[in-house]
C-alpha cells in the first residue's frame, strides 16, 4: 500500500460525507425507537412471556452480533478494492460476502432449530415450564430469520461501502413499520402472543433481505452479483473476509457473554436495581446515537482511502469522524443530563429505582461524552486498515477485566450497589480508549495488507 501524493484530491467531499452520515443516523435513530416501542409492546402479553422474549433476545443478540461481524469483514474488502478502483475484484468479494453470510446463518439458524430446548437449558439453566415454553417458541422462529438479518446486515454494509447508506436506512424503516404494525396485529388482533411477537420480527427481516438483494441487483451497482458463478465460493476472498471477521466475531461475542455476565450480578441486586438499569440503558442507548453512527461511516471512509494507498487522508477522515462522533456525543448526553428527571418518569419506576436510575445515568453522561467514541468509534477505523486482531485482544481482556471482574469487586467487596456496575464499565471504557488511541497515533493499523 504506497503512500499518496501530497497534492491528492480529497477522496470525500463535504456533500458526500453528509450524504452517508444523514441516513445512518436516521437508521439509529428508527432502531432504538423502534426497539424501545416493540419491548413495550410485547410487555402487554403477560409476565412469562416478557421474561421469555428478554432472555431470548440476549441469546439472539449474541448470535445475530457474532453474524454481523462477517459483514463487517466484507464491508472493509470491498471499501478497500472500491478504493483502490478495483472494480472486478470489489464485485467478486460482495459475492463471496453473500456467500460466507448465506452458509454460515443458514448453519447456525438450523442448528438453533434442532437444539433450541438444549440450548436454552444450557443457557438459561433451569426456568418455569411456562417461560420455557414461550422461550422456545420464540427461539425457534427467531431462528428461521437469521439468515434473512444476515443477508441485510451483508447488503446494508456493501452500499455503505459505496456510500449510499439511503438504501439500508429505507430498508430499516419498513422492516420496523412491518415488525410494530406485525406485532399489532397478531398480539392485539389475533392474540397470538410471544409466537406473534416472533412472527412479526420475521416477517420484517424477509422483507428487508429481499429488498435489499433486490436493490443490489441494479445495474448500477458496482457490488452487484454479475452471475451465479461468482457466488461460488473461492479461497482468498473468503480468508480475506474471515481475517476481519473471526477477529471481529470473537469480540463481539466475548462482549455479549460478558454482558450477560454483569447482568447476572444486577440481578443480585434486588428488583427496584434490575428496574432501574433496565431504563438506564435504554435512555443510554438513546444517548448513544450519534457515536454509533460514525462507527458504521467509519468503516465505508477509512477502508475506501486506504484502499487508495493515502495514509494520510485516512488518518484525517479518521479523526474527522471522531470530532463529529463526540460532538453529537456531547449534545445528546448534555440534553440527557438536563432532561433527566422528566424522562425518569414515563417509566413509572419506584422512589428507589428512580434515585438509582438518575445517579447511574449522570455519571453516564459524564463518561461517554469523554470516552465513548474513543472506546467503540475509533476501534472502527483501526478494523478498515486490517488491524482487527489489535482490536479484539484489548477488547476483550479490557472487557473481562475491568467490566465484568471490576464490577464484581465494586458492587461484592465495596458495596457500591448498582453504581459499582456502572463504573466497571466506565473504567473499561478508559482502558480501552488509552489502548486504541496510542494504536492509532502509531500508525501501525495502517501497515496491514489486507487484499
């Protein structure tokens, strides 16, 4: 990968950066919404069937995180050919994406199917028959969907890696006005319960695979599948999305498991604690928006100029997206803060739960406007230049160590309570912001050879 000339034209103008930036947040912003409204819609079912939905959803989220990570891999390939206008060979690595996607989600789909009651045991332990019963219901629908998300989250990110992430935020918006408008009807018309919940989720991502393949078919499309032929797979395009995507995978995975790990010990914490951070982290997650949004432009902006051999315009878009990232950061979290109260009561938590609630969540505010985006945005930027294996190792040893060990100490041995989960995470937020800053400011995330 040579270095580029000092008089190079900027490979993204202010127009087309706006252009990727404006449908992503969007999509963000529909799925947060979104998700928020269809938990509450599913919350009027009855109690074992909201516990059932819960706990399968932090199954399904790990997997479908694990998945995604392979489009992640694909999206940075094909960014990098894109970049370096190789067209023929950014064509045929989309096609192998859809494949890798395609076998590896129809695999984990069916072996959901077949074992979904063992798996759920091993998972979840011993639970009421009738949380189990909704549990597998739920499970194995969800596990029939996984190869259609698997092929949106593969098509979204290669039209991100052109830069037109139009398509995927329209895509995300019917899949959710299909997914709550399905949830309506079958659990409120048809009183289908958790299997309507289930179906809706469905029958949103069928649509949103069909039409994102739809639109990959344009013939305009420099990612599309020229033929059948090119879905066949073939070695070094495969190994060249998998050295980004196993990585990546295992991260994400590792995340998820120890994510799981520290909701365990909330839920030692008594009842009005679970209530408490259940909100937090839902207004968080609003919160979060804008720093999840350059962590999707990242990978489009950085892979695409390093593809074209400038190391010195993919270190400037680099920290052009983070001083975006952190300045919506620092709007959202500084509205959260002052909005706090209001917001508190929509939820109707006790006394208890609303003072423990709004302690975590000030700190909160404080933490991500500092540290968010240098944890989870820039990481992006070190992954667009092949350095996914950098990333995970501090990811995951900053994750056990600090976030999951730390908060047992905190809240175990200094009986901080609730709050002591949180700054488990805040510390692990400041490990991981050292760690990837200092990668960064080396440079050595440049000096991968990725295709």
């Amino acid at each position: 990968m040579g270095s580029a000339t000092q008089n190079q034209a900027p490979l993204f103008t202010r127009a087309s950066l706006a252009a990727l930036i404006w449908p992503l947040f969007l999509e963000q912003t529909l799925s947060v919404t979104m998700g928020m409204a269809d938990t509450l819609m599913v919350a009027g079912v009855g109690e074992a069937a909201v516990s059932s939905v819960s706990l399968v959803d932090s199954l399904n989220i790990l997997i479908i995180q694990i998945l995604a990570a392979l489009a992640t891999g694909g999206a940075v390939i094909a960014s990098q050919y894109l970049g370096r206008k190789d067209a023929e060979s950014a064509q045929r690595s989309a096609a192998q994406l859809y494949s890798v996607l395609g076998i590896a989600t129809i695999t984990v789909g069916a072996a959901c199917l077949v074992l979904s009651r063992p798996i759920l045991r091993g998972v979840f332990g011993s639970i009421d028959d009738d949380v189990m019963r909704y549990a597998q219901q739920y499970f194995i629908i969800s596990a029939i969907s996984y190869p259609f998300i698997g092929l949106y989250n593969g098509g979204a990110a290669l039209f991100r890696a052109q830069g037109n992430s139009r398509i995927s935020m329209l895509a995300s918006l019917v899949m959710n006005i299909i997914n709550i408008g399905g949830n309506a009807l079958l659990i409120y018309g048809f009183r289908m319960g958790v299997i309507g919940a289930a179906l809706a989720t469905l029958f949103g991502r069928v649509f949103a695979a069909v039409w994102i393949l739809w639109q990959n078919q344009n013939m305009h499309n420099p990612l599309r599948v020229a033929s059948f032929v090119d879905l066949r797979p073939r070695k070094k395009p495969i190994l060249q999305i998998l050295s980004i995507g196993i990585p990546s995978g295992l991260e994400n995975g590792m995340f998820q498991i120890g994510k799981l790990c520290v909701s365990s010990l909330t839920s030692t914490l008594g009842t009005a604690a679970i209530a408490a951070n259940a909100v937090a982290n839902s207004v968080s997650t609003m919160a979060n928006i804008p720093g999840a949004t350059m962590n999707l432009a990242m990978i489009p902006v950085v892979g695409r100029c390093l593809g074209a051999g400038d190391k010195k315009q993919a270190k400037k878009y680099s920290l052009l997206l983070m001083g975006l990232g952190m300045l919506g950061l620092g709007i959202t979290n500084a509205a959260l803060f002052i909005l706090l109260p209001e917001v508190v009561t929509w939820f109707h938590l006790s006394a208890e739960a609303a003072a423990m609630c709004t302690t975590v969540v000030h700190w909160f505010t404080l933490f991500s406007i500092l540290f968010w985006a240098m944890s989870f945005t820039l990481p992006n930027a070190l992954r667009s230049g092949g350095d996914a294996k950098f990333t995970m190792l501090v990811s995951i040893v900053s994750m056990w160590l600090f976030r999951v060990i730390l908060s047992y100490f905190f809240v175990l041995q200094m009986h901080m309570g609730l709050t002591g989960v949180w700054f488990g995470m805040f510390v692990d937020w400041i490990c991981r912001s050292i760690c990837f800053g200092i990668r960064f400011y080396s440079g050595k995330w440049m000096e991968h050879k990725v295709i």
